[in-house]
C-alpha cells in the first residue's frame, strides 16, 4: 500500500522513479504521480490510471530532472483524484510524498490555516507539506526534523525544496523507509525492491529517523537529533526478490502463484531429518522450554492461518493458544504473560497493525517473539527474537495464495516442534509428520489438476451475489479464507460459519439462489458436517462439496461434488484452500474484475 521513491543524481532520474512506482505496483494503489526539481520549483506529472499510462505522459511532456520524488497512493483522506494524487505541493516551492496516517491533521490544518495556508486537497498529506514549508528557513533537513515533532500517527515522507534542487529529505516512524546508496547518485524507497538495480547498497531507518540525500551522501538524524549510521547491506538484484515476474502461460498473478504453491512449499521446508527449535533461532531450544502459552497476532489472510495453527498447536503440542486479530488487540485491555511466546504473521513483514500489536505485547512484558514471515529483511524479523522465513518467493497479486500456504507450513513446523519438545510427538510421529510434509507438493499437483472442473463451477458463482462457506474443525478457517478469498476478487458477497453453526442464524439465508460452499475432509467430524449439509438442501440451498475421495459424498440433485485426491490428515487444510482459491479465481475471471489489482485493496498494508 502505497510507494515512495525519491532520488538525487546527475542523470535525469525520472525513468528510474517510474520504474520504482512499476515495481511497486503489486502493493495496490489508486493514483500515482511523479515531481523534480526545476529553477521554477517542483513540476509535476500525476495519475488516476496505472504508472503505464503516468510513464506515457511523462514521455509525451518531455519530463525530466536530477532530483525527484515519486510516489503511487492508495487513498485514505480523500477520494482517488488527481487533485488528491501526490505528490502534494505547499506554495509552489516545496513538495511531498507520504505513506501513512496523520491522526492530528486537523488541529494542524486550523493552525496552518490561521498562518494563511491556503488547502487545495482533501489529504491529510497537505498538512505536512505547509507544516514543513512554514518552518523552513533555508535548511530542509531542519525543517522536517522539527515538523515531524509535532506530527502524529504513522508517516513515511519524501520532500523537496526549489531552493536545494539536489537534496531529498526523508523520515519515517511506523512505516518503512529505506536509503540507497548508488554511485554518485543516491536514492530514498518504501521497498528496496523499488531501487534494486540502481542503489548498491541500502540502510534501513529506524524508528524516528530522518535522512537527508545529496549527491555527495547521506546523512540520517534519530529521533533525539544525534546523527546516527544504520547498517548497511547489499541490496538484492531486482529477481532476488521472488524470482522472474513473467507471467509466462497464466493470465495474471494470481493465478501464477496458485500454481506455485508446489515450489514455494517446498521451499519452505527445511531440508531436515527433524523438528528442531534450531530451525527457529540459536537460543531457540531454552527458550521454547519455558514457555506456556502461544499468543498469534495477525490480520487478514495470515489470521486465518492463525487459527488454523492453533488447532495444530493446541492438538499436537498440547499448548494453550489463542489467537487475536492485530488490529484489535493493543486497543483493548489484556492479561499478559511473560512466559507466552508471540507469534505475528504477516506476509510483508510491514503490516502496520502486526508490528504495532507485537510492540504493544513487548511493552507489557512479554519478550518472547516469533515472526513468520516472507521477507528476510522486513521490520517485524528485525524486531522479534525468532524468525521463520516463509520462502514464497515475491507475491504480486492482492489475494494471498502461496504466503497463506507457506505460512501455515511454518506453523505445522512449530506445532510439531514444540510437541517434541513437550513430550507428546514421540520419534515415529515425528517421522509420519515430516514424510507428510515432504510429499505436500506432490499432493498439491494432484488438487491444481481440478482445474478444470474448478472452472466449470465458476461460470455458475459468476452470477451470483452472496455465497456461504462451511467448514469444522480445522478446516473452518479454511471456510474462512474462501469466503474471503471470493469476497476480495469477484466482489460477490461471501461469509463462512462453523457448519454446526447453519441452524443459530445462517440457515435463514438459504434459498435455492444460495451456493453454500462446504470443505468436506474426511475426518473425526465428517458425520456431523454430513447432517449440516442435509439442513441446507432441505430449504432449497444448492452445496458445491469439496470431498475427499472416501467420504461417500456424490453428486446429486443440490449437491455437487469435486472429490479431492487424497485425505491429509492434519495438513489437509494446506490441500483444500487451493481448489478455494481457483475458485475464487475464475469467477472473477469471468466477471471480468481486476484480479490482480482488486479495488479499494492494497498488497501491502502500512497504515492502520
């Protein structure tokens, strides 16, 4: 969510911000646009399409400069408009890029207002950029490390200055913000993705830092005001980050990475004989002796993986898990428990409502944290004690496929551990649980052949509205990630429930235009979920069953079968979201949504 790319060269340096924004992309976005520096002050291109159709009138307006700013918003304060677009100006000398939420904007915009800043936007980013521009007295570096003092809430910013035509000025405090170094030319991002190539080497700012970017270096100011160095590291070559981006035979992302899940699970596993704690950190093994409890903070698609995992967690390791929704947690009041180990998940490793729960359950004493996540280098691996990389490779499509899948690889890992550990996985359980793991790629093969059958249902849900998802046990999450799956690319609404759950309310819902969604493994609750799909046709309701092969489910007059390949036992749940995920996808295909770039959406959510 959202994009910043900020350079300071010799060389006219708008095809490298276009090509940032262009890598940026995947985050989701509803504008873009692109500022320099001229002896007449900062110009500007900007967008409501695609950074295609930006790049186009940045060619056809000859657009060029040395030192720029640019920038692709997914909108908060204000509607997706041009005139929202950024980067935003404040009097035609100074201009703004910004990721994030201004929570005090409006007591800073009567302020600014009475100084006789006049507001031509309705973003929270234009308090800012008057804010900066009233103090600034001829050094920008000073005058953004005094205006960030007064802001609240979570920013990243890039700004220039018509008076210093070579410098660029960053700061950031919950939301990542990276330096480039280049030769002769550096760089500031949201993404080291987004400078790849062109900076060699990269910093990370930490929280509260200031950056300024000349020709000649860098200069990062902490949030005291001391000038600090931040680690320096290689950057990653642009198909470091998750591979080659062609789409090759599939027609869009989503669908690509569907079709990856093999691969990425495979790499994923550990290539050993056990379950270690080593797997997670050095001092793992101490560690996760002492601990009795397992607290999981997530959001969206990792909370569902969440509570998948402590079904795993609390049947496998006998430990008490619970599992919040990160966003809630640090806003309500909770017991803490210092001997708990915290688990946060996320994709990116930059999802503002994660990391701002995991320092929220820090603060109340509880040290011992594990990051499940696909980015090495993202801000929550830094910030947690242990780490399990997922090794999914770069999502680009919206809806999460193989970063749910690997996750929930990561947290079958650590439920089998921490049973090992506690007693209650014994050698020949842990033998029959790594075979499982390692034939799983196989296994998803088998489910991706559905394919065609998959398709052939979607022509169907196409022309619905609203769909219901059932699952037990385990596999409700799943139920879950379905129906949220369905929701966020076909725009049909979709919910799930518990199937023992149908007849406390849902059941009203259940009409003959109803499709009730059911996964249908064959386990311990299979009798029970039997007798919920019977109260849903008997009111009319149409079942579209996902069936593993020994259930005796078959198709008939309102119920209508795809029989999955093979029964998973505990790792079912990993081979019965993907026939939910082609599900979803091929109904948006035939509804003709942006898959890939679904609306109102981000990849990468770093605000609150």
């Amino acid at each position: 969510m959202c994009g910043i790319v900020g350079a300071v060269a010799l060389r006219n340096i708008v095809p490298v911000l276009i090509e940032g924004l262009r890598r940026l992309e995947y985050r989701g976005y509803d504008s873009c646009g692109v500022a320099v520096v001229t002896a007449d002050g900062p110009q500007r291109v900007r967008s409501v399409a695609r950074v295609a159709e930006l790049d186009e009138q940045v060619r056809e307006a000859h657009f060029e400069g040395v030192t720029g700013i640019a920038h692709t918003r997914w909108a908060t304060h204000g509607a997706p408009t041009v005139n929202n677009a950024h980067p935003i100006f404040s009097r035609d000398t100074l201009a703004i890029v910004h990721n994030g939420i201004i929570e005090n904007y409006e007591s800073l915009r009567e302020m600014l207002r009475a100084k006789g800043y006049e507001f031509v936007s309705q973003t929270d980013t234009e308090v800012i950029a008057h804010l900066i521009h009233s103090l600034y007295q001829g050094d920008l570096f000073a005058a953004v490390r005094a205006a960030v003092q007064q802001l609240a809430g979570a920013y990243a910013i890039g700004v220039v200055h018509k008076n210093q035509p070579h410098t660029v000025v960053g700061a950031r405090a919950g939301s990542p913000l990276v330096v480039g170094y280049g030769k002769g030319e550096n760089f500031i991002a949201s993404d080291g993705l987004a400078i790849a190539g062109s900076a060699e080497h990269i910093s990370y700012l930490e929280e509260g830092d200031v950056c300024e970017i000349t020709l000649e270096g860098v200069r990062i100011a902490d949030r005291a005001g001391n000038i600090v160095t931040r680690e320096v590291r290689d950057v990653q070559a642009y198909g470091a980050y998750g591979g080659a981006v062609d789409l090759g035979p599939y027609r869009h992302y989503m669908q690509k990475e569907i079709f990856e899940q093999p691969r990425a699970i495979s790499d994923t596993i550990p290539a050993t004989d056990a379950f270690t704690p080593e797997l997670f950190g050095d001092n793992a093994p101490e560690v996760f002796k002492g601990i009795d409890s397992i607290l999981i903070l997530a959001c969206g698609t990792s909370y569902y993986a969440g509570l998948t995992a402590k079904y795993w967690l609390e049947s496998v390791a006998k430990i008490r898990t619970d599992v919040e929704i990160a966003s809630e947690y640090r806003y309500r009041e909770s017991v803490p428990n210092p001997r708990a180990l915290v688990v946060t998940i996320s994709q990116s490793g930059e999802t503002a409502d994660t990391l701002a729960a995991l320092k929220h359950a820090q603060s109340l004493g509880m040290e011992h944290t594990l990051a499940v996540c696909n980015v090495a280098t993202s801000a929550m691996v830094r910030l947690t004690e242990f780490k399990f990389l997922t090794h999914a490779g770069r999502e680009i499509g919206v809806a999460s496929t193989k970063a749910f899948t690997t996750q929930l690889v990561g947290l079958f890992i650590l439920a089998v551990t921490l049973g090992k550990l506690r007693g209650h996985v014994n050698a020949e359980q842990e033998a029959t649980y790594l075979k499982l793991l390692r034939h799983l790629p196989a296994a998803l093969n088998g489910v991706l052949a559905l394919e065609p059958q998959i398709i052939a249902w979607s022509e169907e849900f196409a022309r619905k509205e609203n769909a219901l998802f059932l699952g037990r046990g385990l596999h409700y999450p799943i139920a879950l990630e379905g129906a949220l799956k369905l929701k966020e690319i076909s725009y049909i609404h979709a919910e799930a429930y518990p199937a023992g759950e149908l007849k406390h309310g849902p059941l009203a819902l259940v009409t003959e235009a109803m499709p009730v969604v059911t996964v249908a493994p064959n386990d311990a609750l299979l009798e029970k979920l039997k007798s919920n799909m019977q109260e849903v046709r008997a009111r009319g309701g149409q079942l579209y069953v996902f069936a593993d092969a020994d259930t005796h489910i078959t198709s008939e007059d309102g119920i209508h079968v795809i029989r999955m390949p093979e029964h998973y036992g505990l790792l079912s749940p990993i081979l019965h979201v993907v026939p939910l995920q082609l599900l979803a996808y091929h109904t948006a295909c035939v509804r003709g949504t942006d898959v890939d770039k679904p609306r109102n959406l981000a990849k990468s959510v770093t605000v609150e």
